[in-house]
C-alpha cells in the first residue's frame, strides 16, 4: 500500500485537485482526463478489486459520483469502474470514474459487442448464480 499512488494522494503525499472528501471516500480530478470534469472516486479503504471492500466503504460512493454530475453540469456521462488489467484497470486501488460525454470525440467510447446466448444454457446459468446471492 505504501506504494499505492491513491493511498498516497489520501495521505496528502501526493498532491491532488481534491473536490470531495470524508472520513470514507475521496474525490478528486483525473489529471489524465479524457474529458472536462473527468474525476475520481476512490474509497479510502485500499483494495485492488471491488470485492476487497467492506460494503459500509461503498455506500457514499455512487451518491458522491452523483454529486459530481450536477457540480460538473454533465447532461450526458459515464460511471466507469474497472476491476483487473485485462478490464483495463491501471491502478489497483478500487476507483470510480465520472466521465462527462459532452459530445462523440470527447469523453469514453464504448464498445459493445453483444451475444446470442442459448437460452437453455442461460436459464441454467441464472439458476447457478441466483442460488448464490
């Protein structure tokens, strides 16, 4: 953790264009944006992957997200949270991205390519996934 680039950026090692914090998250600019107002919101509880942190580290994150969103004035934007590289996470502490989409050029692009799935195959696959919520 001492590593961490946003750990230090909480400990305040790491200089920061700070717009939110309390005792549990931490908002801040990307000073890598990909558009104007693209910011971050990160627990302070370090973890790499979303099921690192404890649920009562997370419950201020989407409304602080939120916030972001009317502060910025986005009208049309992304909520962006990766969990391991090969779902292009950079930094492994737990992060989420506010990413205003003003137009087609600036802001997230998006691919989605969509299955077929067999449908038997998929009503099993339910079946497995709800038993374990």
């Amino acid at each position: 953790m001492a590593a961490c680039i946003f750990c230090r950026i909480i400990k305040g090692e790491i200089p920061s264009f700070k717009l939110f914090e309390s005792e549990k998250t931490l908002a801040f600019l990307d000073i890598g944006p990909i558009s104007k107002g693209h910011a971050l919101v990160i627990p302070k509880f370090h973890g790499a992957k979303l099921t690192d942190i404890p649920d009562d580290h997370l419950s201020e994150i989407l409304p602080v997200a939120k916030k972001l969103v009317t502060a910025t004035g986005a009208v049309d934007y992304n909520i962006l949270q990766n969990n391991g590289r090969i779902a292009h996470q950079v930094v492994d502490h737990v992060h989420f991205h506010m990413i205003p989409k003003p137009n087609e050029q600036e802001g997230l692009g998006v691919g989605w390519p969509t299955q077929q799935p067999d449908m038997d195959a998929l009503k099993k696959y339910f079946e497995e996934v709800k038993s374990k919520m």
